[in-house]
C-alpha cells in the first residue's frame, strides 16, 4: 500500500518536473531534494548518508516580468510515515501554486505579443480613408432603408430551392428507355428486351407508358419553368421597389452632387435635333431607332403600350388611330409619367386622368400635324416615358399599313403611308419591329413583303405575332402558327420571333390584367406544351428585353461611325461659310431674330425721342391738308355769298358747331394715328449707312403691320378733344396784331393754294394757251374748244356784274347757250353750269386775296368792332379761329401720342415680337437665304456632334 502510494507520488512529481518552465535544472528528479528522492524513494543509496537538511533557491521567470520570484524554503523533515505525508502535502501545493503563475503569465505575454502584432500590421495597411468617395453615399445608408432580414426571409430556403429542381434520376431513366426504344441494338434495348418476355403486349404498354413519362417530364419542365419565371418576376418586382425608392430618395436632393442625364436622353434629344435638321444632307436616318411597323389594327400600338406598361395611345374600333408617326423614348425613373418635348407638363401613367388627359392630346397633337385635305402627316410627335423597370430604347410607332383607301379618307392616304415606312425602314442601322396579326390569314399580310423589301437578309427586323389566343382557337393546324412564328409562310426573314398577347379587345383592361392573362394563357397553350415555341419566345417582358439588347447593340456598333460623319460634314460647311461669309458671324436663325428685334426695340424708342415741336407742325399741317377742303367749300363759300356780316358769323357759327360735333375729333384722331404710323414707319425702314443689314427687311415689314393691325387708338380721346375744339372754335377775340397777320398769312396760303388748283382745272378744261400751243405744238381738242369759248363767254357775264351770285340763273344760261349757237356752237346746260363754277371760283378767290390785302390794316378797326368803317374783315376772324384749332388739337394730339400711345405701340411691338419668337414657321418665312440656311444647318451638326460625343463617353463610361 505504501509503495503504491509512493509511485503516484513519483508520477505526480515528474510530471510536475517536466511541466515546470523556467526553472534552471540539469534532470527532472535530479532537481528534487534528497530528502524528497528519500521520501519518494526510501530505496535511494542517497538514504546511506544522513545529511543536514539543504535550502536550495530556485530563480523564476516570465515573458511579462523578469523580476525574481520569492525562494522557497524547504522544512526539516524527520523521519517516519507522518512526517513523510505531510511534506507530500505542502510540496504538492507549492507545485500547484507555482503552475498558476506560469499560466497567467504566459496569457498576458501572449496577449501583449499579439496586440504587438496586430499594431504592426495595421500600419503597414494603407489609409483609405481618401477613397470613400468612390462609393456612392446611399451605398452608405441602404441598411437604415432597406430591411436585408425581410429581403434574406422573402428569398427560398435551400430545401424549397431543392425542391424546384427536376428528378434528374428520373429524367436519366427516362431518356435512357427513350434511347432504348430508338435505338434498336443498342445496351438499352437488349435490356429492355431482357425484361420483355416475348409478349407483344406487354411492349405495347410499355411504349405507353414511355410516352406518358415523356408528356409528363414536359409538362414537369414547363411548370418549372413557370415557377422559375414567377420566381423571378417577384424579385424583379422587389428590386423594383428598391431601384424606386432610391431613385426617390435622390430625387428629393438627399446627395448633393447633380445627377447626370441618362443615356437614352441623351441620345433621344440627339434623335429630335435630327428630325428638325435639313432631309438635303441625308443623315437624320443612320442613327438606330425602333421602327414600329405593321398592318392596320394589327395591334402595333398594343405591344408599344405593354412595352411601356401604361395605355398612352388614343384607340378606336377599326378607325385609323394613328396619323402621324409618334417618336417614344422610354427609360427608367422614379415615378411613372410621360411628357412631351415641348412641354413641361408631366402625365402622371398611375392616374387614369392623366391618363386620358394624355390619350386626348396625342390625338390633338396628331390631328393638328395632319393639313387640309389629308389623312396622315409626316410630322413627328416625341414623347418620353419614364418609369421604374422600363426597358431603354427609342421606338418610332408608324401608322398603320393600309391595303384599300376608304371612304373618308385622302387618296394618297396609302402612298403616303407606304412613303414614311419607306422613310423610317431604309435607315441601315434601324430596328424593324414588324406587327402580324394571328387571328387572320398571314396570306392577306402587305407588311410583311414591305419588310422583305427594306431588309431582305432579316439583319435588323424582329417578327411579333399577336393575337396569339385568338390564333389558337381559330386555326385548325397549330403547326400552322409554328409556321407563321418562324417564317415559313412569309418571304421575310429576322433576327427573333416572338408570339404575344396584348388583351382580350376591350379597350379599358390594366396592363396588369393583361399581364395575367398573357402568363396564364401561354402557361396553359399547346404552343409552349407541344414545344412549337421556347419560352423565351412568348410574352411581352421577353419581347422587351430582346428589343433593347438589339437596340443597344445597334447603338453601340453604329453611333461613333455616325460621330465621324457629322465631323466631316462640319468641316464641310465651315469651309463654306469662310469662303462666302469671312467678315459675318455665324448666326443661326434665332440669333438673327434676337438681332433684329432689338434693333426694332431701338427704333420704337426712338420715337419718345421725336420734339414736341416735330410732333405738332407734322400734325397741324396734316390735319389742315385732311379739312381745309371741308372748311372752304362747306363753311367759308357758303358764308362769304351772304349780304352782311351778322349772317356771315351766323352762318359760320353754325356749320363750325356740326363739324366740331361730328366729324372733327375723328379727323383729328385719324390724322394723329396716321402721323405715328408715318413716323414709325419712317424709324423702321430708314437705313443706317453700312450697318444696315437687307436680310431683317421682311421681318421689319412684318412687324410694322401687325403692330399697326394690333394697335388701336383711345376711344376716349375723341370726346375729350370734342370738348377742346369746340372751345378753340368758339373763341373770336385776336390779342395782338401779331396774330391778325398770321391769320392773313395763314388765309392768303390758302386761297392762293386753291386758286392754283382752280387755274389747273380751267387749264384742263380749255386747253393750253397761245403760249404753250406755240412753243411745245400742242393744240386743243374740240370740246376744249367749246370749254373755252363757254368761258369766254361767262368771263363776259361777270364783268358785266362783279356782284354776281355763286349760282347762274336759268335765263342767264339761256342766253349764254344762245349766244354761243349764234357762232355755230353747240353747248349743253350741264357744260355751262360747271364752266361757270370754276370760273365764278377764280374770281371769288381773287377778290378775296385781294380783301386780305385790305385788311391788313384792319386791326385798329377790329378792335372797333369795325365801327364807323366800310371795312369787315370777318373771314380773317374765320381762319384765325381755325389756324387755332389746329394749333390747339395738334398739341392735344401730342400729349396723347407722348404720354399713352407711343407706350401703347412699343407694348404691341414687343407682343408682335414675342409671339413671331414662338412661332417658328413665321420665323422662317421672314429670315431667309443663303446664309440664314448655312449658319443654321452649322449650328445643328455642331449641336448633333457635340450631343453624339457626350452620349459616346457616357457610354464608354457605362461599360
């Protein structure tokens, strides 16, 4: 018993020894005392010697300190079994005790080495810090937006991922039994026969039930199939709302940087320059396009909208919809809406109102482009659509293929249809999306030949067949569609077939029923069961996603050919405007327009700048040369034939009242408004030395006349200057003699004015005189003849009577004619009477030139009121009241035009300017040339060119 116990004790002690770390020692038990070798072993030959118990000192270390640990001192030990055990004890425990120190001191080294480490190594990794930039900011936040443990739990679990693949076992028997029912002599057929027995029936329903394992391995595929296409429509749809909500979330401003335009914007606004750029050079058509062609209501306009996913077109039941060809350019957005090139308002495609808001103004928009006397127009309608998921492309949406012109329509309606497919199809690098109608007989089809026609090698058409369902249950023969979808039936050939269905003909179906219905019909059709399409071939999502891959494709390998064309024809016609404009700007033709109206701008200034002075002589004497017929033939005639003074004033008087209250102020208003359109006119056509510039010359004229049509005068001023000249006319009292002479003067002009017109009638009327037959040989006709002895005649009658009337008394008139039969001259009364009143006319108006001479030293007595004198000078009163007027009315006139109409005008000079800047047809009617043509097709290749190389980096970039 004690030696057992003693050899535990000898195993506990060498493995103390052996686990002892830093303890200077030359064997394990030689480092032990001898009086523990003697306890542990009482057979030792140490235990001969009894030696003096020893103290022995032993030096500890660690990896955290080196500090030396407290010796240990070792007691005197007597011999006999007590003493033995307990030394036992105490060794064991310092053994155990010393073991705890190791421990911890060997973890705290360790720790410290690799905390050494690790700092080591951190520094020797760069800062990248610098690059965060790199990574978008929202990358940063997508976890406080986007819950990954509802996204981890909506994605299948690995069993459900096993579940939905196909028993490959199955399959392998499956094929291996088809082989050895094919494959008579094969392995598989003698073990087939094998297992056969001989029984021709027995054969018979194993080829059965082969068939039936087949039908269901199909049937087995095509549900997975479905279930994979399901699968992933709901993590489209997923990540949908996720693109959306991010799209949103920048939207809104939350990064600061500027979001740049996306690709298919960029290359959309190079597409609208094109359509505006001149047909002479032939490029608009090398830029990849989806042309979007068919027959009428073969359901074109259908899969446009399923591509877009919202119903933007007008529809009709077998009327012709489309009239004009409607350019969609469709990319990816936020928020699904639509908007217009030339507009800023956005369609909001969730909301049926704007819905048919939409739909109403594409109709609009198409009816409007269509002029007189046509069906269809060749004018381009540019639409973009945006929304989340949609597929990047440019599709052009063409109207419809017509084989027959109805009643109703142009009758080049079908030549012009077949002119702008033409148009769109012989671009080389646009896409053909050729519509065919399932539901009738690929036989009554002209699309398809027209397509052959445009691509004979089938290179960029893609062939669509819809009304697929309707196809199904009208054909006998689903060969047939297997036909149709692959060509076999059509001498055209393409890239891709695709089969569709775009709803069930009503009109007011969701594209999200049309999206079930679709998914459920080709999940249960015999075209994808029977294997006569793949199901890459069916469904408008699929039909998308093939377009814009060709699409892009078509882009990619076309549109830096397409750059360097543009480049060359820049150079071209930089060249010739160097050569034939050296010393001119080039200005395009709104340039042009902003020149010129600035200069309009100027010159209609330029009219506040005229004197008042200017204003009022221009107006006094034109308004005098307007009335001075009126005054003398209707007011002064008649009341100088009157007897005294009292009836002449009275007279005077009263015909001056009723032309004051009917026809003067509107006289005096047209007067002015003549004066202001002289003067504008004047402004505006005067040329400014070598500065002027011919090619503004239409569009000066045609501002001048619309702005003379716009402009109207105050209608209230005609009754203010009613009131003002009827008080001028009124007045009688002459101040000063300065005034007598002018009204003398101002009388004396006038009738020496109308005397001279009166001597050039008598002229007419008689003929030359003496003078003139003798020096330029011209002699009188013979009623000029008979004019001039008729005159002689009455010259007679008044010398005889210088008090004559105004008027020839009947028995006067007889004795004249007799008089003048007496000589063998035959005279008319109507010819006398008007001989007569020219020459009592020149007559009265010299022997009134003569009274004025007389009173012009009547002043003195006018002041008398022409008391104790024989002299009245009543008409030199008359014209002095209206030499007044006129000066009155002329100022009054001014300070209107001054004041309000000038104002007026220069307000509908810039309304006629800014609605001939909006209207670009007017535009180009008014600025033309030469150089308005050149300096206008630079300005769009520059634009197109600069346009083209930013698409092609942003697109390098994307790659």
């Amino acid at each position: 018993m004690w030696r057992t116990r003693a050899a535990a004790a000898c195993v506990i002690c060498r493995s103390l020894a052996s686990s002892t770390y830093g303890i200077k020692r030359k064997s394990p038990l030689q480092n032990l005392h001898l009086v523990s070798r003697s306890v542990h072993h009482p057979y030792h030959p140490s235990l001969k010697f009894q030696r003096r118990p020893l103290r022995i000192s032993l030096q500890q270390f660690s990896s955290l300190n080196r500090l030396p640990l407290r010796k240990t001192k070792l007691l005197n030990v007597k011999y006999g079994y007590q003493s033995y055990r307990n030394f036992w004890l105490a060794r064991l425990a310092s053994r155990l005790l010393k073991i705890r120190y190791l421990i911890l001191g060997s973890a705290v080294g360790g720790g410290y080495t690799a905390k050494k480490t690790y700092d080591q190594w951190k520094d020797m990794m760069p800062d990248l810090d610098e690059y965060k930039w790199i990574i978008p900011d929202f990358i940063w936040e997508l976890d406080e937006h986007i819950d990954l443990e509802k996204l981890i739990k909506a994605l299948p679990d690995a069993d459900d991922l096993a579940k939905l693949l196909p028993d490959f076992e199955k399959i392998g028997e499956s094929f291996t039994s088809l082989k050895g029912i094919f494959s008579p002599g094969t392995p598989g057929e003698t073990a087939f026969r094998a297992t056969d027995q001989g029984y021709d029936s027995d054969k018979q329903y194993k080829k059965v039930s082969d068939k039936e394992k087949i039908d269901q391995l199909q049937e087995e595929l095509l549900r997975t199939q479905l279930k994979y296409q399901r699968m992933l429509e709901r993590l489209e749809k997923e990540n949908k709302e996720l693109r959306k909500l991010v799209l949103q979330r920048d939207d809104k401003g939350i990064h600061q940087r500027k979001l740049k335009k996306s690709l298919i914007d960029m290359y959309s606004e190079v597409l609208d320059i094109l359509s505006d750029y001149d047909a002479s050079y032939n490029t608009q058509d090398h830029l990849p396009r989806v042309v979007v062609v068919g027959d009428q209501s073969a359901g074109k306009t259908s899969v446009l909208e399923m591509i877009a996913q919202a119903r933007i077109f007008p529809r009709g039941s077998g009327e012709m919809m489309t009239r004009s060809p409607v350019k969609v350019t469709l990319s990816e957005g936020p928020h699904h809406v639509a908007l217009f090139k030339d507009s800023s308002r956005e369609f909001d495609l969730t909301k049926e109102e704007d819905l048919a808001a939409l739909r109403n103004e594409i109709e609009i928009r198409m009816r409007n482009s269509v002029k007189e006397g046509c069906t269809v127009s060749t004018e381009t309608i540019s639409l973009s659509v945006k929304g989340p998921g949609l597929q990047r492309m440019v599709l052009v949406d063409l109207p419809g293929v017509i084989s027959t012109v109805t009643s109703g329509m142009a009758p080049d309606t079908k030549e012009t249809i077949f002119s702008i497919s033409k148009a769109y199809m012989q671009n080389p690098n646009a896409i053909i999306l050729c519509i065919q109608d399932g539901s009738v007989d690929a036989e009554r089809s002209i699309v398809t030949d027209l397509v052959s026609q445009m691509d004979p090698q089938g290179k960029r058409t893609i062939f669509v067949l819809t009304k697929v369902d309707l196809a199904e249950k009208n054909v006998a023969s689903p060969s047939r569609i297997q036909q149709i979808i692959e060509g076999k039936l059509f001498p055209m050939k393409a890239l891709g077939y695709f089969a569709v269905v775009t709803g069930k003909g009503n009109s007011s179906e969701s594209i999200e029923s049309i999206k079930e219905y679709e998914e459920e019909f080709f999940q249960n059709s015999k075209l994808l069961k029977t294997c006569m399409l793949k199901a890459h071939q069916v469904t408008t999502k699929n039909l998308s996603l093939a377009v814009s891959d060709c699409f892009w494709k078509m882009v990619r390998e076309s549109v830096e050919q397409q750059a360097d064309a543009f480049k060359a024809t820049r150079f071209n016609l930089e060249t010739e405007w160097k050569n034939n404009y050296p010393r001119l700007r080039e200005l395009d033709r709104n340039e042009l327009f902003e020149k010129a109206k600035n200069e309009i701008l100027d010159e209609v200034i330029s009219l506040t700048q005229v004197t008042p002075k200017h204003w009022e002589e221009i107006l006094q004497k034109t308004l005098w040369e307007r009335v001075s017929t009126h005054v003398i033939e209707n007011i002064y005639l008649p009341a100088a034939q009157t007897m005294n003074s009292g009836t002449f004033n009275t007279t005077v008087d009263i015909k001056l009242k009723q032309w004051t209250d009917k026809q003067l102020p509107n006289k005096a208003v047209e007067v002015a408004w003549e004066t202001l359109q002289e003067e504008f006119s004047r402004f505006m056509t005067e040329q400014k030395g070598k500065e002027h510039d011919d090619i503004f010359d239409k569009l000066k004229q045609a501002v001048k006349e619309e702005t003379i049509k716009r402009h109207k005068w105050n209608e209230r001023a005609e009754d203010s200057l009613r009131v003002i000249q009827h008080n001028a006319l009124e007045d009688r009292s002459i101040s000063d003699k300065q005034q007598w002479d002018a009204a003398i003067h101002f009388m004396e002009e006038t009738l020496q004015s109308r005397l001279k017109d009166t001597e050039s009638v008598i002229e007419d009327m008689v003929g030359p005189d003496w003078r003139k037959r003798w020096l330029y040989w011209i002699g009188r006709t013979k009623e000029q003849n008979i004019r001039n002895e008729t005159k002689n005649e009455l010259e007679k009658l008044i010398k005889c009577n210088e008090e004559h009337a105004a008027y020839l008394a009947n028995d006067e008139v007889t004795t004249v004619r007799k008089n003048l039969e007496a000589r063998g001259i035959t005279v008319d009364p109507c010819l006398i009477k008007d001989t007569w009143h020219q020459i009592y006319r020149r007559y009265f108006l010299k022997t009134a030139l003569n009274h004025c001479n007389l009173c012009r030293r009547g002043f003195y007595y006018y002041q008398r009121h022409f008391v104790d004198s024989e002299l009245e000078c009543n008409d030199i009163v008359l014209f002095w009241r209206i030499q007044r007027m006129l000066a009155i009315t002329a100022n009054t006139l001014r300070q209107q035009l001054t004041n309000t109409e000038v104002r007026r005008l220069e307000k509908n000079v810039k309304e006629v300017l800014e609605d001939f800047a909006e209207d670009n047809e007017k535009k180009v009617k008014l600025l033309t040339g030469k150089r308005v043509q050149l300096a206008e097709d630079l300005k769009k290749v520059r634009e197109i060119q600069e346009k083209l190389e930013a698409f092609i980096e942003a697109l390098h970039q994307e790659k």
